[in-house]
C-alpha cells in the first residue's frame, strides 16, 4: 500500500513539473524548442508512460516534431547523431548490449567524456564479446553436429542470428549456461516451427504433436523419416539438460520444460489446422491461437532454466499456469511486430492469416490502416509493460527484468517491418558484425 501510494504522489508531482513547460492554452513552450539535449532526454522518457499518461503523450508528440526537424545549428556533430537514432530506436526498447556498442563511440565525441570511464566502458565490452565468440564457437560445433542443413533443408539454419538474439535476453557473463540452454532449445524449438509452418503434412504434424505428448523414444515410430530425426534431437537434448539439472538439484525444472515443449506442440497444431482448413479467424480468435503460438512463453520457460536459485517452482507457475499481464503484454508485442513484419512473406509461402489479413478482412480496412492499429496494439502493450515493472509481483524484479529484455530483443528483431531473423540480411549481419566480430577500438 506504501508503495503504491508513494507512485500516486510521483506521478501528481510529475505532472506538476510538466504543468510549469506549458503556456496558458496547455502547449508546451516555444522556449523548450531550443534545448535539443532536453528534447532527447523529454523524448526518452515518455516510452516509459503508462495508459492515462496524457502529459506525456503530448510530451511525445512535441518532442518527436522537433526532434525530427532539429536545426543542424542548433546540435553537435555527436548530438545529431543521438538524435537521429533515438527516433528510429528508444532506449527503453532497445537492447542493452546493442545500445550500448552504439552509445559507446558517441561518448568519446563528446568534450567533456571521462577517459578513465570509456576505458573502462571498451574494455568490459571487448572482454564480455570475447566470452560471447567462444560460446558460439561451442554452441556451432554442436550444432554442425545434428547435421540440420542435410536432415532439415527446409528449415532456418539461424543458430548465429538465434544467439544474437537472446544476447538481449542476458548478454553477462554469468549467464553463460542459460544462454547455451535457451539458444539449443530455441534453434530445435525453430526447426519445429518450420515443420508445422511449411513441410508437414496435417496427418504428419497430428502424429508429431502426439509423440511429443507422449515423449517416449517409441513413440517415434510410425514417423515420417525427418521427423524420428528431429524427435530424437529433442529426447537427447532434454536428456543433456535434465542430466545437468539433476547435478544441481534442480530436477524439477524438467518437468515444466517438457510441459513448455508439449504445449508448444499443441499451439503449433491449432494454427496448422486454420491454414489447413483454409480458415481467416475474427482477431479475437486469431489472437487466442497466435498468443500461444508466438512461444514467448517457451523462450521465457528456458530462459529461466539456466538461470540460479532466483528461479523457482513458484516463478514456472506463476509463468505457465497465471497468464501474467505482462508476459501477455510481451507475447502481443512479438506476435504482432513479427505479423506486421513477415505479412507478405508469410502469405506467399503459404502460412495460417496474419493479424494483418485477420484485421483487413473482419473491418474491411486497407493493409496500411490495418498495421497502424496493430502498432497503437503494442504501443498499449508497451503500457501495459512500463505498468507491471512497477508493480508488486509474486516473483522478483530480476525476473521481470528478462520479460523487458526479451520485449527488447524482439522489437529489434521485427524493426523496419522486417523480420531480421527469417530474411538475415543487412540489419542482422550488422547486429552480428557489432556485437561479436568488431571490438571497441582501445
């Protein structure tokens, strides 16, 4: 009760603060104009409002029309810069590792940096991105060792764009173990993904998903050739984790990985039948088969496996068996950049309706207008985000920390409407020369 009532008066005398920039109509202040490093900082922080935040919604608008016509005479070099990518991409949906190369080099450009501090900066970073190379280097090996691009050719051969990926879900050292679980289960869990996407026949992919109910070796039988390969793969991988579990004495985490992985199966099911059958659902229930099928819930699941005594019972519960805001606020923001991003792809490969399609079609909207109101969607669901952080939770705060940091990593992924990790192209070659070839220059 403290706690909330202490955010109450936060938030009154916030509004006081913003009230004294205003004129007598409710306008900000032309005099406000002139201050480009205040308008960044402005900007910045509105991504952390919540629904209801009024001020800062005309905050927003009145720093984004500035920002986006800055006067050069007005701004340094470096501030430009700043400026410039802060529009395209906000530090609070950025990922950290990522932000960070990039804030990195726009320091040193200022006058008044602290050389012992940038020093400091470039060298946890090289030496963290030297960590990073060799677990890739191992996480390869293993890889090359199931032979995918042989027994799956029609799958994503991402392992180096999944690893990125999940850098934003924890990038520091002492998260080595979890990143190696996340990023085995993620790239056999996207090898799935493909085969009820594109491959499977619906007769195939019913039999799949009653082997992984099953999860017995003999339940392999009866599979189609592809398939045995892909199930052992599972069966030994969780026979791995499930072996350094029990060292640990976290043989309990078993149980939800499997349950994470049986249900995926089954989500994964429920969208092949749409697009089997042809169907378009309304968005209500487009998005009660998309949600589960996004797997944000699964890569939360293994993300938390890694992880040390933090991770209890009672956080697997709280994820898979409370449907938490916030986790549902997360999985809208990737289901929904991921539609608006792979629409046309998806459409020409042949995949189960978008929301974009769902939303055209249910409204009789254009495609443009139907994207616009799926972003007001996850701009509310970033609300709905900045919210719950502030909120007494049953689980701790590290924890809700990785649903922003996953939050973060998929807004990078989707950016530009584009699905940087199906189409690894220039972006994601970019991320990956950034994060894992290129070390700060010392």
């Amino acid at each position: 009760m403290g706690r909330l009532l202490s955010q109450i008066c936060f938030r009154l005398q916030l509004n006081e603060i913003f009230n004294k920039f205003k004129d007598g109509d409710g306008n900000f202040g032309k005099s406000l104009i002139a201050d480009v490093q205040g308008l960044l900082s402005l900007f910045e922080a509105c991504h952390l409002r919540y629904h209801g935040d009024d001020n800062l919604e005309d905050a927003l608008a009145f720093t984004t029309t500035h920002l986006e016509s800055v006067d050069k005479r007005k701004a340094s070099l470096h501030l430009e810069k700043k400026v410039s990518h802060a529009l395209n991409q906000p530090i609070h949906k950025g990922m950290s590792r990522l932000e960070a190369r990039h804030y990195i080099p726009l320091y040193q450009e200022e006058p008044s940096h602290n050389e012992v501090l940038l020093s400091l900066a470039k060298l946890d970073f090289n030496l963290v991105q030297e960590q990073h190379r060799k677990e890739l280097g191992n996480l390869t090996r293993w890889w090359k060792g199931l032979d995918v691009q042989r027994k799956f050719p029609f799958a994503r051969d991402r392992l180096v764009e999944m690893y990125v990926w999940w850098l934003g879900e924890y990038y520091e050292p002492e998260h080595e173990a979890a990143r190696e679980i996340l990023t085995k289960l993620s790239s056999v869990g996207s090898i799935i993904d493909d085969i009820y996407d594109v491959y499977g026949t619906w007769e195939e992919l019913e039999l799949f998903t009653e082997a992984i109910e099953r999860w017995d070796v003999d339940a392999k039988d009866g599979l189609p050739e592809y398939m045995q390969e892909c199930y052992k793969i599972v069966l030994d991988l969780y026979d791995e984790i499930g072996y350094e579990f029990s060292q640990k004495g976290r043989s309990y985490r078993l149980f939800y990985a499997k349950e994470v992985m049986k249900n995926q199966a089954r989500a994964y099911l429920v969208e092949a039948k749409c697009f089997h059958q042809n169907h378009v659902p309304t968005m209500e229930e487009y998005m009660s088969i998309a949600l589960p099928s996004s797997g944000i819930v699964s890569i939360l699941a293994w993300s938390f496996l890694g992880m040390g005594d933090i991770v209890t019972k009672d956080v697997f519960d709280w994820l898979l068996f409370n449907d938490p805001k916030m986790v549902k606020a997360s999985s809208i923001i990737g289901r929904l950049l991921n539609d608006i991003a792979g629409h046309q792809f998806e459409k020409e490969r042949g995949h189960v309706a978008s929301a974009v399609e769902c939303f055209m079609k249910q409204y009789r909207v254009t495609e443009e207008e139907a994207k616009e109101e799926l972003r007001k969607q996850v701009t509310n669901a970033w609300k709905d985000i900045n919210e719950e952080l502030c909120r007494p939770t049953v689980v701790p705060m590290p924890i809700l920390v990785r649903i922003l940091n996953l939050t973060q990593a998929l807004h990078m992924m989707y950016t530009g409407e584009t699905d940087h990790y199906t189409n690894a192209g220039t972006k994601m070659k970019e991320v990956v020369t950034s994060l894992l070839v290129d070390p700060l220059p010392m």
